[in-house]
C-alpha cells in the first residue's frame, strides 16, 4: 500500500523519518497483523498530515512527532480493546496494554531519540 506523504516538507520528513518505528510499534508492541497495520499506518498518516494543518499545534518537528507516536501507541492500544474475547498471548504486547499508550509512548520517543542527529534529524538506520 502507498504511503500518503504530505505536500509540507516538515510533515513529509517526519513521517518518512518515522515510518518504520509506527509500523514497528503497531506489529511489535502491539502485535496488529502487518496487513492491519499497514491499513491503521495510512490512516494516522493521513490524520497527522490534517493535524498538522491546524493552528495552534506545535511547529518543530520533535513536538509534531511526539503527536504522532503518541496517536500510534493509542490506535495499537486500541485495536486489542476492540477485540472482544480475544487475548493476546505475546508478552510483549500483554506489556504494552498493561502499560498503557502513554508509557510506551515515551519508550518509543526515547528510542527515536538516540536514533537522532545533533540537529534533531532523524538518522536513517532506524
């Protein structure tokens, strides 16, 4: 499935930047289907590109990331609490709902932080 990338630069390098670490988090963490995953991947891309749009949210790309990470680890969180009478059997995923969106949110932003240039780039080897 094509990626939807933004016509704003700044919303393009974050989401091609963080690509792999949200497809990642959805079937790692969260143990989505990669099919499902890509499907849930295309929609928070284009919801951030609409977020991005609006006033009042943040204008670096590290604050427009964090939104981003975070409505990911929310959406896995999610999936599972749709998913009536089915329980997951990985431990890491057991981990991640036990957690919560917000806790593996903050993993996930510490990760891509140690994957950054010193300009805030995110490195390529993710």
């Amino acid at each position: 499935m094509d990626k939807v990338y933004s016509k704003d630069p700044r919303v393009s390098s974050i989401l091609s930047g963080t690509s792999r670490l949200v497809e990642s988090a959805l079937t790692v963490d969260y143990g989505v289907p990669r099919e499902e995953a890509l499907r849930l991947e295309q929609e928070l891309f284009v919801w951030f590109d609409r977020l991005s749009r609006r006033p009042g949210v943040p204008e670096s790309q590290r604050g427009l990331r964090s939104h981003l990470i975070s409505m990911t680890c929310k959406v896995g969180h999610v999936y599972w609490c749709g998913r009536i009478g089915d329980v997951p059997t990985d431990e890491r995923v057991k981990r991640s709902l036990a957690l919560g969106p917000e806790i593996i949110a903050i993993e996930l932003e510490k990760r891509v932080e140690t994957l950054e240039d010193p300009n805030g780039e995110t490195c390529p080897a993710q």
